[in-house]
C-alpha cells in the first residue's frame, strides 16, 4: 500500500513539474502572409513529393488566397462601421449611448472568447452560461 501511495504522488510531481515546463515554451512568433504559404507549401510538397513547378504555383495560391481574406475583412468592416453610422442616425441621444454601451459590452465579451496568441481557446463558460450549464444527467440516467 505505501509503495503504490509513493509511486502515485511521484507520477503526480512529475505530471505536475512537466505542465509547468510546458507553459514556460516561447511561443512561435506570427508569420506573416507569405511566411504562412511557403510553409504550407512545403508541406503540400513533402506529403505529395510535388516538383519545383508545382511547389511555386501552390505558394502562389496560398498567397492569393491570404490577400483576398484580408481584403474581405477590411470590406466587411468597413460595411459594419457604415451600419452602425446609419443605426446612430435613427436613435436619440440617450438610445445611442445606451446602445454604444452594449456595443462596447459585446465586443468585450468577443475579445474574451477569441483564441489566445498561441491558437487555444480561453478557459471558462461563454456568456450566458452559469456553472453546471449542459452538465445534468439525461432521460434514462439511473443514480
């Protein structure tokens, strides 16, 4: 029995002195757009065995692709400013302000759900849901 108790709180210190060894790593800095397609390039080469010819031409994809996502989403934020230009037009004073504060509430609450810098997601319930939310046992659960 002790020697099962030491063997458990030996894997524990372990388990415990790697998780924190792990959030230590440096993160890898943001690539930039062409950075990002010659990577995936790459990998498309070494999964496939593609030639020089067809390594170029998938970078070159990649590359538009990249550009056209970014100009989609400074056009699509450009169409949100115009719709919040209009909506402030048609509310009084006090309804704008009561509406820039839930605007300003909102985006808060999306910062907060948003991937951190190295892809996972923050820990914790999204907005609106209270501890236990989702976790009752279903019809036909027998305690």
């Amino acid at each position: 029995m002790k020697k099962s108790s030491k063997i458990i709180v030996m894997f524990c210190v372990t388990l415990f002195c790697v998780t924190g060894v792990m959030a230590q790593r440096p993160r890898p800095a943001k690539m930039t757009d062409e950075q990002r397609a010659a990577r995936m390039a790459q990998r498309m080469t070494k999964e496939l065995s593609l030639d020089e010819k067809q390594t170029e031409l998938i970078e070159q994809i990649y590359q538009k692709h990249f550009e056209q996502e970014k100009k989609a989403e400074e056009e699509r934020l450009q169409r949100m400013q115009q719709m919040e230009d209009q909506i402030k037009q048609v509310l009084t004073a006090q309804q704008r302000e009561q509406w820039e504060k839930r605007q300003a509430e909102m985006r808060e609450s999306m910062k907060q759900r948003r991937p951190l810098p190295d892809g996972r997601r923050p820990m914790g319930p999204g907005p609106g849901m209270e501890p236990g939310f989702g976790l009752e046992p279903g019809p036909g659960f027998d305690e």
